[in-house]
C-alpha cells in the first residue's frame, strides 16, 4: 500500500495546484527522489513543463514530457499516455485517481482551497482510505 499525502493549500484555481506542484518536485528531486506528475491533459502537462523552467528564479528541476523513449530526466511530466515507468512519487494534479498510482509507493494529492477541488479531493481521499493506503493530511 501507498502512503499518500494530502497537502491542502490555502490559495485556490489550478495555478495554486501547479506552483505547489512544482516546489514539492523540487524538493523530491534534492532528495534524490524520481518522480511523476500526473496532469489531466497534455496542455496541462506542457503548462506544468513551462512553468517547471519559471515557478522560482535560481530553480532548476530537470524534467522532461512523457513521450516515446527511455526516460532520462528525473522528473516525468504526463497525462495518461504512454508507459509511466517506476518512480519514487507520483504527484496527481487530475481530478481522479489514475489507475498508475497503484504503482507508486508515495502519492501526492495537491488540493487548492476552492470548494470544487475540495469536493473532489475528498472523493479520492474515501478511495485511497477504502483501498487500505496510509493518508496524511498537511495544511500549507
């Protein structure tokens, strides 16, 4: 079973979700960590690409998009297609839980502060609950 974190953010919209998304990769990748970043689409996953490159100045997190050849970067960017191959973190920036999680040892579910996101979170959270994972909530 996976541990999976909740990290509740105080600011709301998608733009909270991403920037926090980015500083947590960050974080994995000083720690030597691998990771993948789940998005809901290939737009979004191309926004988070960009915004990887920007989201603090002096930052840098190497990544690349999923696509159709032997991962190289420590830090993967994807919608669902193509094969997610093994990672040390799995942060899920989608609406639902994705059918790779079950892959991953750690999650991470990013929840911004407006109701709509909130409402979802909480569907992934009975979920992962139901499935027997360990949660933590963190307010941030």
């Amino acid at each position: 079973m996976a541990r999976v974190d909740f990290y509740v953010l105080r600011q709301e919209g998608p733009q909270s979700r991403n920037t926090f998304a980015c500083r947590l990769a960050e974080k994995a990748y000083r720690l030597h960590n691998t990771v993948h970043i789940h998005t809901v689409s290939r737009d979004e996953a191309e926004r988070i690409n960009e915004l990887l490159w920007t989201f603090r100045d002096g930052s840098f997190v190497p990544h690349e998009l999923l696509g159709g050849g032997r991962r190289l970067a420590p830090i993967i960017i994807g919608s669902g297609e193509g094969t997610v191959q093994p990672c040390d973190l799995l942060i899920n920036l989608s609406d639902s839980i994705p059918v790779i999680a079950e892959t991953f040892p750690r999650v991470a579910e990013i929840v911004s502060s407006d109701e709509t996101s909130k409402q979802e979170s909480r569907r992934r959270f009975a979920a992962y609950r139901e499935k027997g994972h360990t949660l933590e909530t963190h307010d941030v």
